[in-house]
C-alpha cells in the first residue's frame, strides 16, 4: 500500500496530489498545499524547499 502521507509536510496527501516541481520526471507526489506552495516560490523567483529537508526523506 503506498504512503498517504505528503513526503514535504508530513500531512495527509489528499484526494488530489499535486508532483512536485523538484523532479525531474515529476513522480514525486506532494499534497496540494505543498504543490501550490511550490509554483509560488517558483513564480516569485524563491529558492524551493530542499529535498533533503522534507520530514519524510531525511
């Protein structure tokens, strides 16, 4: 059975998760608050959260 956790947050992946911007084949899925959290800082030119720092990769 797959996680239904949001690996960036730690919070539930919803429904609906949105890939992350931070892959390049954009498997990883993250919840939409994180997904929506991430084309923010990316369309104000913000450095993205670090993979390394995501609760559920460390």
């Amino acid at each position: 059975m797959p996680d239904t956790r949001c690996p960036r947050c730690g919070g539930p992946l919803g429904e609906r998760p949105a890939r992350s911007r931070l892959t390049t084949i954009r498997e990883g899925f993250i919840c939409t608050t994180c997904g929506t959290d991430e084309a923010v800082r990316e369309a104000q030119g913000q450095t993205p959260v670090p993979f390394g720092e995501w609760p559920l990769n460390t």
